[in-house]
C-alpha cells in the first residue's frame, strides 16, 4: 500500500482520524542516569523538562511499584498539572500483585492525576498470554480501581492487526498500539508509511471487531521512536540524530496531526541500561532512545 492510499484510508475513516491534534506524551523511565531510583524531585524536574521543551503533560510508566513510580510519580505530576499513565507488569503472579497494590494505594488519592492503567507491555506479542488470559487479567485490575480510572494494555500493532488481540476488545477501556518503524527495518524515507500505515492496519481491524467507531476503545499509539546513536541500526533503519529528528517530525508528529493520540519511546535516555539481543541476533543498544539526553536537554525541537 503506498502512503497516499494510507493517507486516503485515515481521512476516510471517522476511528482513525479527528478534526483535533491528537494529544502527545512521552514513556518515562524510573532511574536516573546511574541506574538509581528517581526521586519525586527528579520526575519534578522531568516533568518541568518536558512541558518547557514539547508542550505534553502526559507520561506513561510500566510498572508503578518499580523504583516505587507511583509514589514518587504522582505527586510530583500532580503539582505539575501532570497526568500519568501507570502500569502493571502482568508476566508473573508477584510482579501483578506488586504493582496492582502500588496503584491501589495511591488510586483515591491520585485518581484525577492518574490517565489509565495498562495491563502489560506487549504481553501477546512475547506470547505470555493469550487473548483471553490478558482480558481476565484486564477485568480483575478494573474490578480493584475506582470507576472512572481507565483500563487497558500496550501491544505490538500486529497483534491487534492480525486478531490475537480480539478478545480484550469489549474489555479494555484503553488500548495502546505500539508501532516501531525502525524495528521493522524501513529506512529514513520508508519509515513514515510503514509507521501510519501500522497503525491503520491496527485500528480498522480493533473498530471491525468493536463493530463500528462509535463502540471503539480510547486508541492511541503506546510507542513509537528512533535511537540517536550512529551505528545502532536495523536492517535499513540507521540511528542517528538526523534520521531520529526526520522520524519525530514526519513521522510522530505526522501522526498527531491526523487526531491521533501518541507516545514517543522515549523521553530521556537511559544509559544504565544493559545492551540487549535484537531479534535478528545482534546486540541491540537501547539506552539512547530519549528525544532528551539524560540530563534533560532536548536533542531537537520537540513541538510538532
């Protein structure tokens, strides 16, 4: 599908596009540069940095009871006229129930504060669980929270695109698409389509199954992003600043332009993180994904 036919597609569809900007926001990560526990001071500092350099006031986390994120976390965005996406870690029975207290102990206090909460970061897509384990899984964390708080999860496009995802839809309030160009190899020109274009896949196939826009969950994409780092590349997709600044300002903020909602992975760089293994084999550097360095200074402009 060429990114014309892409385009055609969004502004036919009432599920994939608004009038309005979608709204922006940006994963946020629970350590600071050496690796030690952020402090409400620090995600004071991150949300100042944030708001002065893109205009978002909205971050998400993954685990809220990680580095004690919700504790932290909260005050400081509340203060900073902050919401917070919390997350829950779901892949084993302790980490659940750990971050499920962490949120409950918080969820009266904060519940203006807090955006949502998501059940797993791309769980389907690591075949952790199926469609229907994930949607019980859903159910319980709403049936613990306060009405009014959304619930939902983060995933891979594909697994929405392709059906895996069909049984929490009904279920979740909230469902984050994640769709990295970069990690499907497109090159600095190509990325922008196979971005939109996985994301189109994905909600026309979430608004059939919903059975209509109208009956549709909140949608937005859970992440997308590019690392700064020359020589961290993926098949045709190269790291670098200059192909990291193309991808936010053509492709992320393209997308906010068609009314959909959308976090960039990541706001800040995180060095203390180990080198992992990429899917094709090769030692994938995942610590210089931020839009800022670590130290809070943005590498490009950030407005779209």
């Amino acid at each position: 599908m060429r990114f014309s036919t892409v385009a055609a597609a969004l502004a036919a569809s009432p599920a994939l596009v608004s009038a309005a900007k979608g709204t922006m926001g940006f994963a946020l990560g629970t350590k600071v540069a050496s690796g030690d526990c952020k402090t409400q001071q620090d995600y004071s500092d991150d949300f100042d940095a944030i708001k002065s350099n893109s205009g978002s006031t909205l971050v998400r986390g993954y685990a809220a009871s990680d580095c004690d994120m919700a504790k932290n976390a909260l005050p400081a965005a509340k203060s900073a006229g902050f919401k917070v996406v919390l997350g829950i870690w779901p892949d084993v029975e302790e980490s659940f129930e750990k971050d499920l207290k962490a949120i409950t102990d918080v969820a009266d206090q904060y519940a203006s504060t807090i955006y949502a909460v998501t059940v797993g970061s791309e769980t389907l897509y690591r075949g952790n669980f199926t469609g229907e384990e994930l949607k019980d899984k859903i159910s319980t964390v709403k049936s613990a929270l306060p009405s009014g708080i959304k619930v939902g999860t983060a995933d891979s496009w594909n697994k929405f695109a392709d059906g895996t995802g069909d049984a929490i839809i009904g279920t979740a309030d909230i469902i984050m698409i994640n769709a990295f160009a970069f990690w499907q190899g497109a090159s600095k020109d190509n990325a922008t389509h196979v971005y939109l274009d996985d994301m189109y896949q994905a909600v026309t196939h979430i608004e059939k199954v919903a059975g209509g826009a109208d009956k549709m969950p909140e949608i937005w994409n859970g992440e997308t992003g590019w690392p700064t780092a020359v020589g961290t590349d993926y098949e045709d997709a190269q790291g670098g600043l200059e192909n990291a600044k193309y991808f936010y300002q053509h492709g992320f903020c393209s997308l906010l332009d068609w009314g959909f909602n959308a976090f960039y992975f990541e706001a800040l760089d995180e060095p203390w993180k180990p080198a992992s293994i990429g899917d094709n084999g090769n030692v994938a550097d995942e610590t210089t994904w931020g839009a800022m360095t670590s130290d809070r200074k943005a590498k490009f402009s950030l407005k779209c």
